[in-house]
C-alpha cells in the first residue's frame, strides 16, 4: 500500500485522497510503498535511446520527444491522472503555458474527465490552441503566479489541481525512464544530462536509478535567467533572460531542495546555457535529424560545456535527454538551423 | 542476398546498384531475399498500441505518429536510406509536400547525406520550415506532377531519387509493422484499417502478414476526391475533392495493382471518407486524447463506416492505425474540436 510522505515534518497519510502538497507544512509531498502502473495511458514510456550523426558511439540520446503529447510530461500526467480516476475524480484542473498543458489536458480526455487549464496571457497561440483542441476549458491569468494562483482557487469548487511542480504521483510517474535507460544500454551510464524547469525529471532519474547500485553523474541544464537551481549551487547568474528555452522558464521551483540534493548526491552539477549555445546544440540536433524543441536542446549545450571543461571524458557512456517534439515550431526552427 | 524482381515484367538484379523502378518495363520493383534491418534509425517503428476512450475493448489505435518525425513514413526512410548509405550515395533527391519530404530529409540528415526536396507551390509552410530545418535545399515546382518530373530530372545530375510511392526498400521498410501488431496484441487481429494514399503502409501490413498463417481483413480509406483505389474496385466517386485530407492526396499510385491484391486477397474493402466524416472522427481521437493530423482521422471514419453497415462484428479484434502526427495541425485541430 502506497503513502503519501512529507520529509519535511514527517507528515503521513493513506493515499486514499488526493493530495498535492502537504496538508501539515505546505512542503512537497512524496510517495513511499509499491505503486501501480498507470491504468490511463496513451503510449507514454518506452522511448527510443539512439546515437545520432556528428556524435561519437558513446553518447547516447533518449528520446522523450516521442511521447504521445510530444513531450516527457506524459509519463507524470499517466501517473497522476491514473491515480484521480482511481479517487473517482472526474473533473482536474492545472496551471501551465505549454507542454504540461497539452499533456494533461490529453490525459484528461483519455480518461474521461472533464479538464481546465488556465494559461498566461501570451501563452503561445499553437500551445493555447492544442489544449482547446484536447477538449480542456481555457481559463486565461495574468501571469504564471496569477495563473497558479487561479488554478487552486478553481480547485476549492470542487475539481482536484494537478500542479505538476508539486505533484508527488507525477513525480513518481517519471521513475521508469531510469530501468528504461538501463535496459537499453544493458547497464547504467556514467552521466545524464538533462534539461531542468521544475526537475520533475531530473527527480524521476535520481528516484528511478537509486534502487541500482551506482547512480550516474545528473546534469542539470537550466537556460540563463531561470536558473534556480544552479544559483543554489554556484553563484548568481546575471545573463539575459533566455527567450528560446519556453518551456524552462521557472524561476521558484517547490523542489529546488530535492533537485540540490539529486544533483550533488549523483556527483553531477548544475549549468546555466545561453540562447547562442541553444542555437548551436539545436542547428546540431536538426541537422542530424532530431526534431526537438529549443529547450530540448540545452541538454546537448550543456553537453558541450562539459566536453569543453574536460569534464566529461571520451570513453565515458553519456545519455543527453531530449525531451520536447519540435513539430510545434517550425518557423522557428528553420530560423534558427540557417 | 536480396534481389529487385519485377513482377510485371520478369526483370531480376542483384540490389547492388540503386533502382528505384523496373529499368527495363519502368513498372513498380520488390525485394526479394533476406534483408538487414537499417543501419540508419532515428528510433522509428515498435510504435505504441492502445485502446482509447470512448472505444472498446476490442479496438486498437496502432500510434504511427509517435515515429519520429510524426508520421509511419520513417519506417520506408529508415530502410531506403539505410540501403542509399550501403551503395555509397551520398546526395540524394525526392518529391513531396509533407510528411515524407520531411521523414526523407531526417533520415537524410541522420545519413550525413545531402538531400534535395523538391515541393510543390503552396505545400504548407510549416512542413516546408521543417524541411528546411532539417538541412535540406528546397527546389519548387509548379505542382505535384511538375515536383515528381523535377526531382527525376536533379537524378540525372548525381543524386538518388528516393521516390517513395516508387521505391522498394521504402516499402520493404513497412513490414516490420506486421509482426509488431502480432506480437503486441499476442494474436493476429481480424480485421486493420488504415489512410491510403500511395499504398505503401497497406503494401507493408499485406507483405508483413502474408508470411503469418492469416492475414487480417484490410480496409483501406482513402479522401473524397482522391479515391483511385476505391474506385478501381467499386464506383467513380463524384464527391468534392477532400481539403483536410492533406497527406492522402495522390491520384496515380503508382502500386495500384498491388493495392487492390492487397485489399482483395485479405478480404478487406476500400471505402471512401468526406470531410464531414472526417471532422467527427478527428474531434473523437482528440477528446481520447490522441493528438493526430487530420488525414489520420480517415481511418476512424471508416471504421464507423463499417460499424454502421454491419461489416464489423462486436466481437472482432480491430486495429485502427493513426499515421501522423497533429502537432504540425494546432489552428486546425482547434476549429475541428469546436
């Protein structure tokens, strides 16, 4: 029997509620005890691990971007949703400007629920548009505070938030990319390299792969301006904010404490990538025929620093994660592999 | 050793050169003979298979847009372009305006080969920024017609022409979805229903089951208006020209006489689907949460065509394939959902 765990004051409950933070401090919740599959699924998981052109047969991409919403997301919103149905939940409501949006708009109609998402003003129009599509309600806030801010208040009347920043079963739902990893290269790589907002995948690698006996190296890549975490780690970073990493624009991650300890524990680090490095590690990913999204493409930035600073060697085994489809941006990616 | 056989003619080589249509009658090639599985992957195939909301228990979706460039054609690039790499080539060409001109121009990419794909005026622009994106020199022509002649004309000047309503390997590159059905669903389905257009994922389900004791029922649907199949086997169908079908519209399917074996030898049908069926099936999949372009919607419509005239039982073991992805289709998908 799964439970609900609070590591700041030790809080516990059954998970025969829905919870999304805990109800004793506000902390983050997580989730201790055997937990099912997901019985909502549209196909998440599983993604393909392959060497791409121009990169050595060492360096390994995992391909997130394959997921049924076009993004990683989708191995929390099964997790998560699976678990509302389980509680009789028919009506969810979450806050997100983008792919958390898609995807658990998706899961929602999978399952059969009724879905608000409130979005930013200026949320991206094809992004706005694909949720609509899904059969979500959009509720429109000022800003990403106000946003989530709206999407608890829409909680109170009666629909269970999601809130996949805080979220303990989303979290969980991101474990199985770590057996995945391991399956696939027949035994655990020296580093992973990640793009990092929320580090909700970050947290699902370092979960996933503690049951193993070696953890690998967890790099976390943030996009100058929303580095949280890598502030936490090193000193303030004062680069301009990054226009092209969309989807990692997240400035107060609820699990920046989790994410700290994940990355130190692993011996990994934290880096910060500009929109130029993103433009370059993108032009490298679309000319050797991965479609991703800009964000997708700090992973590999963040790859190039490390190469760069020597501290990634030539014989060790590296998974760079790409987590987001690009077919949503196709002007802007012909932009940028000019 | 494989071999290109011509079955009209009798011609018979060796797959050491590249052929891409009989050199001696100028009909359609097979292979024939073992043949590898491709070098060159971006991880396409062993796609997802799973029920959906709002259907039973006995209907599969098989999830060809989660391939990687969002549609089945990168099973056929895999192996074509696999097979160009052996050979040595190191340019190559094609004709098209969407799905497969980007699938080529990944695969390319992932080759390390230069790639030409030459468009038609007006292809959609966000499947031309992709193109594009992916590295590849766009030429334009006046219509399909003209882009197919053109793409030829660029073959004479030292590059491959891929040709993919043509091409062998393409189509050889298909097969593997056979076995995956089979295996997914432990058991080889009654009944499959797939979009059409040039016949080569039809071609693909027929060459993978024939080697099985049964082949299922194949129902292919074409558009309105773009219905050579159908209307080889049944009536002209007079209906106007579908618009949303955008990835379905061929008129000369140069594997005809194959695709009508196909349907006919399986004990399948062709069926003919019109926008209006086409915008309720699209709006079904989305609010199950399957986020596909509208031509992929066709083979729902059809399977509710043969649900309403009986042709299916409740009790048959159906498999419904989703060829691409709806991620490039955002403004579309939202008016449809409406």
């Amino acid at each position: 029997m799964s439970k609900y765990v609070c590591k700041k004051c030790g809080f516990e409950a059954d998970t025969d509620k829905w919870m999304w933070r805990c109800p004793s401090c506000g902390s983050v919740l997580d989730i201790t005890g055997k937990v099912e599959a997901p019985k909502i699924t549209l196909g998440e998981g599983d993604t393909p691990i392959v060497n791409l052109f121009g990169f050595g047969g060492n360096v390994y991409f995992k391909l997130e971007y394959l997921n049924p919403t076009g993004s990683f997301k989708d191995r929390g919103s099964a997790m998560a949703l699976s678990q509302a149905q389980k509680l009789g939940i028919g009506c969810i409501v979450e806050d997100s400007s983008g792919n958390a949006g898609i995807s658990v708009a998706a899961y929602a109609a999978a399952a059969g629920m009724w879905a608000t998402i409130v979005v930013p003003q200026g949320c991206a129009p094809g992004k706005r548009q694909l949720i609509e599509a899904l059969g979500a309600e959009i509720v429109e806030a000022e800003d990403r505070t106000a946003a989530g801010n709206r999407a608890r208040e829409l909680e109170t009347r009666g629909c269970a938030y999601i809130g996949h920043q805080w979220n303990p079963w989303f979290i969980k739902g991101m474990e199985k990319i770590a057996s995945e990893i391991r399956a696939q290269l027949k035994g655990i790589p020296d580093a992973i390299i990640t793009p990092v907002s929320s580090g909700t995948l970050l947290l699902g690698l370092y979960n996933g792969f503690k049951k193993y006996k070696k953890i690998p190296k967890l790099y976390a890549v943030q996009a100058s301006g929303y580095s949280p975490l890598y502030e936490a780690l090193h000193e303030k970073n004062g680069d301009k904010p990054s226009k092209l990493a969309d989807a990692l624009q997240v400035s107060n991650p609820p699990r920046l404490e989790q994410m700290k300890e994940a990355v130190l524990k692993s011996g990994g680090d934290a880096l910060v990538v500009s929109d130029e490095e993103i433009v370059m590690a993108l032009s490298k990913l679309l000319k050797a025929g991965a479609i991703v999204e800009p964000s997708s493409a700090t992973a590999l930035a963040g790859y190039m620093q490390l190469v760069n600073s020597d501290k990634i060697k030539d014989k060790e085994k590296i998974v760079i994660v790409l987590t987001g489809s690009g077919l949503k941006y196709p002007e802007v990616l012909s932009l940028i592999s000019h």
